[in-house]
C-alpha cells in the first residue's frame, strides 16, 4: 500500500480501540513490577540508539545524536530500567520552544523482552509528571506515521487516561521529505493536561 493510500484509509477509520488494560498494564507512573523510570544518561546513548534500531519502526538516528539527547535533552526524556539498572525503553522529547507547555515526543521505543507490558505507558506517564511538576505541562504532541497502530494505540490509551482529547492532523505530508520513500508523519496531539 502506497503511503498517500495509507494516509487516506487512516483518515476515513477512528482511532484504533484500545483493549482493557491487565493487572500488567496498569502500572504506576514510575515503575512496573520488572523497570523502574529515570532520567536517561549520556552513557545511556548507546543503549538507545541499539533500541530504536532493534525497533523496526523508527527512523534511526546517528550514534551521536543519541548521546547529545541524554545529555542535553535529560530533563524532558525518560530511560526505563530493569531491576539490574540496564535501559529496556525510553521516550525522548523537549519542550517546543514557542509552546513550553507543550511535550513533543520525538521517540518511544521498547526491547522486545519487555513489551506489552506497559512499559511505554509507564515511560509516557512518568515523563509528563515530572515535566508537569518542573516545568508546567498542558499538551503533549507526537507524529505518528499512519502505519504504526502500536503508536496510535500508546497515544490513544494515554489521552483516555488523562481524560485528554486526542486530536490528529498531517504535519508533513510524504513529498515534504527530501529523501522519498518516508510516509506522512501525522501530528497527535492531546490535550488540556491536567496534573
């Protein structure tokens, strides 16, 4: 399926439903039984870069761009951990610069071992509460292409949780892309917030 057929099948369907979490699912906002939440690190980069490669589904950064995130962008991203410290997800943003109250999630990516689990529920979560607490917090966005139904369900599930509305535009349509072949990234956006 071309990405323009894609993008048009995506705009005449509702949001995906969402299944009734488990006991697994509805972990607090900073941990789950196996991970726990924490502000990513620069020798978390690696590990990072390993995720989003190992995922299948996200454009893959340089090496690099991974370890300035966990130094420079720390306070707006999230690492989950096991229970022996080492990184199992992460979700990286920043806060926009002309809407400070707005989260932009760039990334979210789970190890295989760990997902359904709601370690990506758990990641959404604890970011935007600590962001809420240390900087103020009153949206969260995301771009979505229209293929990835896991994004569109994390995004969903997060928005029913914090009793948000979740609404949907094209952001960038795929000629905008330079390189060809990238599907149109779709802007969710969710929102009031309140914490």
């Amino acid at each position: 399926m071309t990405a323009d057929a894609e993008l048009a099948r995506y705009r005449k369907t509702p949001p995906p439903t969402l299944s009734t979490p488990t006991a697994s699912s509805r972990s607090t906002s900073t941990s789950t039984s196996t991970t726990f939440i924490d502000r990513p690190r620069p020798g978390d980069g690696p590990l990072l870069w390993r995720l989003a490669r190992d995922s299948g589904t996200l454009d893959l950064n340089s090496s690099y761009s991974y370890l300035l995130w966990c130094r420079d962008f720390a306070g707006t991203s999230a690492v989950a951990r096991d229970s022996s410290g080492h990184a199992v997800g992460f979700v990286s943003g920043y806060l926009r610069p002309d809407s400070p109250g707005t989260l932009l999630v760039w990334q979210v990516a789970v190890d295989e071992s760990v997902r359904g689990l709601g370690v990506a529920g758990a990641l959404l979560d604890g970011l935007s509460a600590r962001v809420a607490a240390e900087h103020g917090l009153s949206s969260l966005e995301a771009t979505v292409s229209p293929g990835n139904l896991a994004s569109q369900r994390l995004f969903a599930s997060y928005a029913a949780r914090h009793g948000a509305t979740l609404t949907r535009e094209v952001l960038f349509a795929a000629e905008e892309f330079p390189d060809g072949g990238h599907a149109p990234e779709v802007l969710h956006r969710i929102g009031p917030l309140h914490f």
